[in-house]
C-alpha cells in the first residue's frame, strides 16, 4: 500500500489509517499521543502489563507536561487504544511506528534483544503493504541488518517488495517531548523512495518541522548518535577546562561568559553528564570497534565525563578539609537524583552514581528531590526523608547536584540554621552565587569555581 500525502490531508482521511506504536516508552507514547491528536486511530503496543493498564486508565507512566491531557482525551474520542497483545496490536496496521528503548550492558556495550523480541513479533503478524517506521536509536547498520532481517523471515515477506521501510530518529528531551516531536526537524530515510514517500507522508501530519530526507538508512542512524556524541565532546570540554579553573584559582563561570560573546565560541556549563548522553557514544563506540576504527576523542570524552563524579568527591574532601572537618562520620545532604533540572527521570543519573561512591566511603548521605516520593526513592535503592527539612538536618555538607528550580528559591539562611556548623556547600548545577554562600557563613565549593578554592 502506497501511501500519499494527498491522502491523508484531512483529519477523516487520516482516520481510515490504523498505526501501531511498539514500546510505549518515554518517546513511544508521546508519539502515539500525537498521532492520535491528528486523527489517525493508534494502538499502543508494549509487553509491560503495567504501562498498558495505566495507559488504558489514561494515566501517563511517567511525568512528562501536556501529556495526561493529550492521552485521556484520545482515550475518550476512540482513537487511540493499549493492549500486550501482538495480532490484536499489529494484524490490522497499516503502520508499525518502532520505538523500543535499546539497552546497555554491564561492559557499555548496546544489547538489541528487546529490539529483536519486538521485531520477531512485529514480523509474524506483519501485512503485505504495512509500513515500518525505526524510530528508535540505534547503530549504524542495525536498521537494514538485525530489524530488516529479523522482520523479513519472521513474515516471509521482502521489505522493499512486501512492505516498507523507513528510518527517523526521535529528537526530543524529556520535559518537553511533545513540543520537541512536533517541531524540531526530523531526520528521515528509507530503503527506497517509495518507502521515504509513505513515511514522509505520515510524519508531516505531525511535525511541523522541516523533514530532511538523507540518502540512506545508515546517515540517517549516524546523525542520531553524532549529534549527542557533539555535546557529550563539549560537555567534556568544559568539565576538562572547569578542572584547570579549580586549580588554578580562576572561576571558569566568568570566563565561559565572556569567551562565549566570541560568535564561533560556545562554551557549556561543567556538570556531571547523564540521560542519554552517556549511552550513545558508547553504541557508536561499540560499531567502531567491529570495523577497527578507533575513536580517541569519543572515548575519552566518555571517561572525562564518568571521572567528573570523582572529582565531585575530590571537592567535598577538599571543603571539609578548609571546614576543619573530616568525612569520617560526616553526613552529606545530596540534592537532586533527576539526570537534568526540572523532570523526573532518573535513568541514566550520574547522581546515583555519585551517592554509591559516597557510601563507599562510609559516609552517611541523604538524598531528596521535589519531583520523587520517599517511596519512590526507596524503591530506587537510595538513602532518603520524608521531606527536605530531615533531609538537611545536622548534615555538615549540601551537595546540590541538580539545579532544580525548586532549589533556586531556597534560602541559604534557612539551609544553614538546619545544618551542623561551619555549613559546606559543594554547588555541581552552578545554582547559587558564591560570594553570596560565603557572606551566609558557608564553605563553598563549585565545579570550575577556583576562585573559592583557595
């Protein structure tokens, strides 16, 4: 089935067409969400019972804004449906929309295996004339080796010949998904130029950004996984010239402001590095190695940023030795589990990480964060109060490791009253001003912020 954008240029006429979404994860239920929204009917499919019961229920999984409203409205309406079943979820699509989460290994290197247990479902319940979009992050090869394989001989039919196939990554952060879906450009190839023309008809009903269509499947995959290994690079970059500034009695803050009103000089703000960041250099890492390619500033970059959470400790010890303290039956009050400000996502979080290498050391530490239960910090295995109050009380150092908005309007003198003294506070997301911290009577330590080092 070949399919147009002619045909699909009214809301009814995008309602003849059934799409299925496999994995109805952080992206894959946004993405359902707004296919719906335009008019098409979906079905969101996942082998999770939970996800698919509270999906059914019209409650999102997770926290992400806008999007409860968007699923309990096309729950409501009738276009848009849950199930764990795969001939129910795939028999009658014209679209299979893949979203499946790739994971890790212990030794960082990519396992496909909920990739290729979906694809094998995907394929014995596959029409002739479906088409199917990856959307998932993957290596480069992955899209026309494993997928297209593991589609091929669990259907018998011939991708290109019996159905389509095509190739988009998803851009979008957490927090703002459904904004970033919708409107930043969206990368796309297929296997041939039929394919491109049924998946490019198919996203325009939803992105309001530019499709740009590369020449083939394999780019397409790349430009993915080079743009977050640019960042991750840059982030290194900074957290390697933030150490010199801590050493060399220089606030790298400053200088990063006034380096970057040169037009070609774009500094970022040190931090530890988390989310999907860390696990993308380390797929196309793992594909450069099979081709005997080695790539010495992608894998250094990864080890800067992993060290970055050592340094963090090399900064608390260094703020208890000016405190007159020592770690040995200190206690440590950590802000923030999220992998970023402002979101509840602690998949991938260098700040567990951080917290593991202080209990290692025999340090008690308490952690909190807005956007989680006591419940649900237990259930993660992490050190928590009931609120944030107990969490500071008697602590002799804050490690705010998540510039949280929340965080920005504490008050420092509040902080310091609950905390044994001299108060300490180790600043990871830049959230307060030093000077300001010291005129309150605190230690302050900074990644980056010599200046108040010495």
């Amino acid at each position: 089935m070949a399919i147009r954008e002619e045909d699909l240029e009214s809301f009814s006429q995008r309602g003849r067409y059934i799409i299925t979404v496999v994995g109805c994860g952080r992206m894959g239920l946004p993405t359902a969400c707004l296919l719906a929204e335009a008019g098409f009917r979906v079905i969101c499919f996942d082998i999770n019972p939970q996800i698919i019961d509270w999906i059914n229920n019209g409650v999102s999984p997770f926290s992400e804004p806008g999007l409860d409203k968007l699923l309990k409205k096309n729950l409501k309406e009738g276009r848009l449906t849950a199930t764990t079943d795969p001939k129910i979820a795939l028999s009658r699509s014209d679209v299979v929309i893949i979203t499946v989460n790739v994971l890790m290994d212990e030794k960082g290197r990519p396992d496909y295996s909920n990739l290729e247990r979906a694809c094998k479902d995907i394929g014995l319940n596959l029409r002739p004339g479906t088409l199917v979009i990856v959307e998932s992050t993957v290596g480069p090869g992955v899209t026309e080796s494993l997928i297209k394989e593991t589609l091929e001989l669990s259907s018998g039919l011939k991708a290109g010949e019996n159905f389509s196939l095509a190739f988009s990554p998803i851009r979008a952060a957490i927090g703002r998904v459904l904004h970033d879906i919708a409107n930043y450009p969206r990368v796309l190839a297929a296997i041939d130029k039929q394919s491109l023309a049924a998946a490019r008809a198919i996203l325009k009903t939803v992105i309001k950004g530019e499709i740009i269509e590369v020449s083939n499947i394999m780019t397409a995959e790349v430009v993915k996984l080079f743009e977050n290994i640019y960042r991750d690079v840059n982030l290194a970059l900074a957290n390697e010239l933030a150490k010199f500034c801590e050493k060399a009695g220089i606030d790298y803050i400053e200088v990063q402001s006034a380096a970057n009103t040169q037009p070609y000089c774009h500094l970022l703000k040190p931090g530890i590095v988390g989310g999907h960041i860390t696990k993308d250099p380390y797929i196309l890492l793992n594909e450069a190695e099979s081709l005997g390619v080695k790539l010495q500033i992608t894998a250094l970059a990864r080890r800067v940023n992993d060290e970055t959470v050592r340094r963090v400790f090399e900064l608390v010890r260094d703020s208890f030795k000016s405190a007159g303290k020592t770690l040995k039956r200190a206690k440590i009050a950590v802000l923030g589990v999220s992998y970023k400000p402002n979101v509840k996502e602690a998949r991938g979080s260098s700040v567990i990480k951080l917290v593991k290498l202080l209990q290692d050391r025999n340090i008690r530490v308490n952690v909190f964060d807005p956007y989680y239960s006591f419940e649900e910090m237990k259930d993660m295995g992490l050190p928590a109060e009931r609120n944030l109050t107990k969490t500071l009380e008697d602590s002799d150092c804050v490690i705010m490791a998540i510039g949280h908005d929340k965080f920005k309007r504490l008050s420092l003198r509040k902080i310091g009253m609950l905390m044994r003294k001299p108060p300490i506070i180790v600043d990871l997301s830049h959230v307060f001003d030093p000077a300001r911290v010291e005129r309150e009577g605190f230690i302050y330590r900074g990644l980056g912020r010599g200046v108040w080092t010495k």
